[in-house]
C-alpha cells in the first residue's frame, strides 16, 4: 500500500536494530514490551506507523512506515534518547538481571548499529 501526498506517491520503510551494549544476551520478553511501548510514543508523535518489532536476547528490529518529511535521522536520534533515557534505571536493572550477577552493563545500554532503506 502507498501513500499519497500532494503530486507525490510514496513508501518509505527504515529497518532499523537497536542492540545491546556489547552483545550481551540480556533482551527478555518483558523487556521487549516495555520497549515497544516507549518506541511507539515518539512514533505516534512523528506520524509514522509501526509496521513489525521483534527482538532476539542481544538486539530488537523495528520496522517503521515514515513520510519524506519527517528527516530520518532525527526520528532514529529520538527514538534511541527515548529508550535511553525513559525508565533506564529499571530497564537497566532488569537486563543486567537477565545477563547475569556479576556482570553489569555501564553507560548507554542500547546503540544503533544497522540501517537500511
């Protein structure tokens, strides 16, 4: 299905992977929700549409439906301040948890690494 805008038909789909800090397996199923609920709250606000997420114990994919508009990049920066910031202490807690006991993951627990058009 593609969009219409004024003298312009269009479909943009970006698949972007979200990834652990070092590849540590440490993505559970409650961990995934709580992540699909605060990556769609700014894709709501940009207008664009979740079309798939799912994730694997070291990294999420997202595929996103966006208007040429809306510049790609600062709706990726968004996203990864969202799931950096909101809730990263309980977040934090809860995958260094899954990871295990005397490991612990510091700084920013999630970084872009693929993008593809």
């Amino acid at each position: 299905m593609y969009n219409h805008g004024f003298r312009s038909v269009y479909k943009l789909n970006a698949h972007i992977v979200l990834v652990v800090k070092y590849r540590r397996k440490g993505i559970n199923v409650e961990i995934l929700n709580r992540l699909k609920e605060i990556i769609t709250a700014p894709l709501k606000k940009w207008d664009c549409e979740l079309l798939e997420f799912n994730g694997e114990p070291d990294r999420v994919h997202i595929l996103i439906d966006y208007k040429p508009d809306k510049p790609l990049s600062t709706l990726i920066e968004n996203i990864k301040v969202c799931t950096d910031d909101r809730d990263r202490n309980r977040l934090s807690a809860r995958i260094n948890e899954a990871i295990s006991a005397e490991e612990s993951l510091p700084g920013k627990l999630i970084r872009v690494i693929r993008l593809s058009r």
